[in-house]
C-alpha cells in the first residue's frame, strides 16, 4: 500500500501559511492498527507543500521519555506477529497566542506552535524542520 493512498486521507490537518498544509493521518481502514507499516504508524504527520507533495515526514525526539528499542522488544515479546511498538500520533492542535499576527486564525503562520499527542505523551513539532519533541507532559 503506498503512502500517497494514506496522504489523500488526512485524519486531521492544519493549513500552512502559503498554501501548504499539516496533517495527521489515521489508520486508512478507520480503526485497529493496521498500518502499511509501523514507521508509518509511529511517524504519522506530514507536511504538504501548496502542491500535496510531502516537504517532511515528522521526527521524533524523545528526551530519554521513550526507549524504542526496549518498546519494540516487549511488544514483540507479548505478539511475535508485530513489528514493533505502536505509537501513533492522535491529535494535531495549533496554538495561536504567540504568532506575531491576528490573521489569518487557524492558520500556522510565524509565532504559532504546534502540539501533537500520542496515547501517553505530549510533543511540540518544530514544522521548520518537522521535529517533534516530547515534553516530558503525560497526556491525561
């Protein structure tokens, strides 16, 4: 299954100043973990340009908050069948009280931020560079 099948699905998205957009996407199927593959799974929002051509798959940084290589042992452990651990992101929010101007609203423009959460962890996705760093903040 490629992956542009998935980009046309967008679960959620913010629009980009200058035509891009961002977007979280969800498992194609609507439900269960059913990913054409677990790094796309766990790395699950993109930045499209004006054009719909993805600029970045997102990054993760993790600040010692995760260890993927023991995640990966233990649910390989608990299902032989899986690839690993599965982590997807579930939500994308725009926070708009810093951008340096009013308008256009709900619109990422300079002086944004953008969250993103996963079952357990909050990030901050830097969209310059298409880092997100988990902030230590559980999700409640």
């Amino acid at each position: 299954m490629s992956i542009e099948r998935f980009l046309a699905m967008p679960f959620q998205q913010i629009p980009v100043l200058g035509g891009g957009r961002l977007i979280c996407l969800e498992n194609i199927y609507g439900s269960g973990d059913i990913w054409p593959n677990l790094q796309t799974a766990n790395h699950n929002v993109f930045l499209l340009d004006a054009n719909s051509k993805m600029v970045w798959q997102v990054i993760r940084e993790e600040k010692n908050h995760m260890n993927w290589e023991i995640l990966h042992k233990i649910a390989k452990e608990k299902d032989p069948t899986c690839e690993g651990y599965f982590d997807p992101f579930w939500n994308l929010g725009l926070d708009e009280r810093t951008a340096t101007s009013p308008e256009p609203a709900g619109v990422y423009r300079p002086g944004c931020k953008v969250y993103l959460t996963t079952r357990w962890w909050l990030y901050e996705l830097d969209v310059e560079t298409g880092i997100a760093t988990c902030t230590g903040d559980q999700v409640k």
